[in-house]
C-alpha cells in the first residue's frame, strides 16, 4: 500500500524535473531567462467544485515545478522572474488594449481595438515576456540608483 500510495507523486517529481532540465537548458543555451506565472494562493482563488475538479486541482504540482526551476536556473545562471499573471490573457500583445471581449475562445485571441489576432496561449506568453522584462528592468534601475 505505502508503495502504491507515493507512485503518483513520484511520477509527478519525475516528470517536474524533467520538465525543469529542459526548460531551464532552452533558456541556458538561448541566453534567456524565464518567465513564470506567480500562482501563490491559486487553490484559494479558483473554484472547484465536484470531486474531478478538486482532485485536478490538488494534482497540479505546479508550486513543485518552480522549486524546481528555480534551484536549476540558479545553479545555471539563469534568472527566473515571477510576474502576476492578471489579465494577460485579456491584454494584447501588439497595442496593449486590455478587453474581456479579446479573448473570443479558450484557444483564440483578437484584439478589438487593433484587429490582431493569435492562439491565445501565445498571447499570454508574450505578455508574460513583457512584464518580466519591464520588472527585470525596474529592479536593474533600482539597483542602480
């Protein structure tokens, strides 16, 4: 039983540090550094209702994941930045125009003020590069004051 009982969470740290090697060695060999959504509190904030939601929820080793990123980018040199991901997937990425009605479906994005268009996945992430470029940039400025 007690080896049956940890095998779900031993594949989830598997495929976390797996998951975190690459990542972590795309943004290493590409001389980038990483962006990540901070998701402090998200059990708190989202609903689940129903057994199947709550256990989907709870699964989700996401606070895992950027432990793990985050020990890995440090040993390589690689910064990690944690952005508030508040309406970035409402925000477009050309004009900046931030609108509920941007985003039309789960999978698509088109901007009502400048007609731009894109997977709405790719969106967010451009606007998650931008908001950890311009924080990375504040506390440089800082820094240097």
């Amino acid at each position: 039983m007690k080896r049956i009982a940890g095998k779900e969470a031993r594949f989830r740290k598997h495929e976390n540090h797996c998951i975190s090697k690459s990542i972590v060695a795309a943004a290493k060999g590409t001389g980038r550094g990483i962006a990540v959504e901070d998701l402090s509190g998200i059990r708190d904030r989202l609903p689940a209702w129903g057994r199947d939601a709550r256990n989907r929820l709870s699964g989700w080793s996401f606070a895992q994941l950027v432990a793990f990123l985050d020990y890995k980018a440090r040993l390589a040199g690689v910064p990690v930045v944690k952005v508030n991901p508040a309406y970035t997937s409402q925000t477009c990425s050309a004009c900046g125009h931030c609108e509920k009605d941007n985003r039309k479906s789960q999978e698509k994005f088109l901007c009502v003020s400048c007609g731009m268009g894109m997977n709405a996945d790719k969106n967010a992430a451009l606007n998650l590069r931008a908001l950890a470029l311009s924080k990375q940039a504040i506390e440089l400025a800082s820094l240097t004051a």
